[in-house]
C-alpha cells in the first residue's frame, strides 16, 4: 500500500520515508506502544539506531532503510 505526503505529494510504501504522510496508526516494537507519530524515537529505538536519513531525518539500524543513510556518531 503506498503512501501519499499531505505536504509535498511524495509516494512511497514506507510512511517513514515521507515528511507528514497520510493519518494511520503505528505500533512502536521498541517501547510497544500504539499510535504513535511516524516520527517517534523512544530511548530504546534510539540506543538501536545506527544511521540517520539526510534527506527526511528518518532513523534506523541498517543503511539500505534509507533513502540518503549518514553514521550517526
């Protein structure tokens, strides 16, 4: 199911990879909680992330998950 960017219009599978996506519910499997935003970063997702997106901000613990991946040091 592809998502749509209510900003830029932007399409992609993975609402992380857009900006501010169209409304749905997410489960955190770090802190499992629900509904969280797309951009939630609790303490333990946070001690697993090892690269950040410089295009969106996005994080996570492998580089291919990103669009444009940097180390975060």
């Amino acid at each position: 199911m592809a998502h749509t960017c209510k900003n830029c219009g932007a399409v992609a599978d993975d609402p992380g990879h857009l900006c501010n996506p169209t409304d749905q519910e997410l489960h955190c499997s770090y802190c499992d909680e629900h509904n969280v935003s797309i951009n939630h970063v609790c303490k333990g997702k946070l001690s697993a992330m090892n690269y950040s997106c410089s295009t969106c901000g996005r994080v996570a613990e492998e580089e291919g998950s990103l669009c444009n991946p940097a180390e975060i040091k």
